[in-house]
C-alpha cells in the first residue's frame, strides 16, 4: 500500500511540474504538427512525419520531467523512496498524458489523409507515444543536461524520419515498428503484430537503461561511522547524499 502511495505521489509531483511549462508542451506539439502539415500533400509521407514526429514532443516532454527533478529524487531516494517507484511514478503519468496527445493527431491526420485503414493509424501513432515515454528516461536518465538531451532527440527522431524504412540502420531505431504500422495504415494489407512485438520488446529494453542509468546517477552510498575517537565503523553506516558526495 505505502508503495502505490509512493507512486501516486510521484505521479502528482510531475504533473505538477509539466502543467507549469505549458508554453514549452505547446511548442513540443506544434513542431510535430507542422511536420505533418507541411507534408500533407503525399498522404504516406505526411502519415510517417506526424506520427513520427509526435515522439519529440512526448519523449521531449518526458526528459525535461526527469532532469527538472534530478534533485528531488535524490532527497525522495534519502527518505525512503526506491528508483523503481519514481520510474512507475513517472510512467504513470507520462503514458496517459503521450496517449492523449497521440488521439488528437490520430484524429487530426484521419480527418484530413483519410487513410485505408483508420484504426492501424491510431494503432501507430499510440504506439509512438508509448514508446516516446522509455526513450526519454533513457535519455534523461543517461544525460544531465536539457540541451544534450535535447540534441539526441532531435537526432534519434530526424533520423527515424530521414532514413527509408528498407534502410539497415531503420530497424535499430526505437520507432521502426510504430511507423511500419503508420506506413500501413494507407495499404490495405500490411502486418500488424510483428510491429507490436518489436515495440513492445524495444520499450522494455529502453526501461532497463533508464533504470541502470538511474540507479548509478541517485542509487544511496553508504561509508563507514567515523567513531568519535577515530576508529571507523562498518558496523553502523550513515547515509551519504544521492549522488555519491561526502
């Protein structure tokens, strides 16, 4: 019970914190929908460039909620707090938050490129969403400042957008299955549950790093108690602070 209390905490504290930058979630969307919007005249390009796009601004949300509370954690983890609880606390809020984004661009990209088959469509695109929310662990986790971060996401997602589906490296990017579902929503054959798989094991897989990173990055240290007549003690061991530090 005190464990989901600790999660439920944590999921209020980011919503918290996300619902203050509400000028910075609004331009994380309005980039994505540009990409789709300037693509518009070829429905399959414009399909790949919405959906895909739609990652920078969930996985972009989802770092700057990990780095902005790099020094909380540390405090949470001192009283008590496991890596594991921040890590579900944030899924908790960041999964639903991805997946009302991604409906309202699989309604907006469905109004407008009318595709085969709708329903893959926001197969796809939730899919994105859900896999943009380990990314940005990963990545936040892994790098300790906004402007790193930043770059790798636009780099991971520029890719994933440039290179051609056929291409070697495509099918080592984090958001291969969600566009080969994306691309298919406008065929009316296309497979369905390879994509989901491969998603899904990539998801978890980018869970693992977020939560090795993490645990290096604010994991507790403990040094023997110095007696006060000098002679350490292993016995009784005090707490350094979050970050390895004396």
């Amino acid at each position: 019970m005190k464990a989901l209390q600790r999660v439920l905490i944590m999921a209020e504290m980011h919503g918290r914190d996300l619902t203050r930058r509400h000028v910075a979630l609004g331009l994380l969307v309005a980039l994505p929908l540009s990409f789709y919007l300037a693509s518009s005249r070829d429905n399959t390009q414009a399909l790949s460039a919405g959906g895909i796009g739609m990652a920078f601004a969930v996985s972009g949300a989802t770092l700057f909620s990990v780095l902005s509370s790099q020094n909380v954690d540390q405090r949470l983890i001192l009283g008590g707090y496991r890596p594991v609880d921040l890590l579900i606390g944030r899924l908790l809020f960041l999964g639903p938050l991805g997946l009302v984004i991604a409906a309202g661009f699989s309604v907006l990209m469905s109004v407008i490129s009318h595709p085969a088959r709708p329903w893959v469509l926001v197969l796809g695109v939730a899919l994105v969403a859900l896999q943009s929310v380990p990314f940005g662990l990963a990545v936040g986790s892994a790098l300790s400042r906004e402007l790193e971060g930043t770059l790798v996401l636009i780099g991971v997602v520029g890719m994933q957008l440039a290179v051609g589906p056929d291409a070697a490296i495509a099918k080592f990017l984090p958001f291969y299955g969600p566009r080969r579902l994306i691309e298919g929503a406008s065929q009316q054959q296309a497979a369905i549950l390879g994509p989901v798989v491969q998603t899904v094991l990539y998801g978890l897989a980018l869970l693992v790093v977020a939560r090795l990173f993490m645990n290096r990055r604010i994991a507790v240290q403990r040094h023997p108690f110095i007696d006060p007549t000098g002679d350490p003690q292993d016995t009784n061991a005090s707490p350094a602070r979050a970050d390895g530090s004396n």
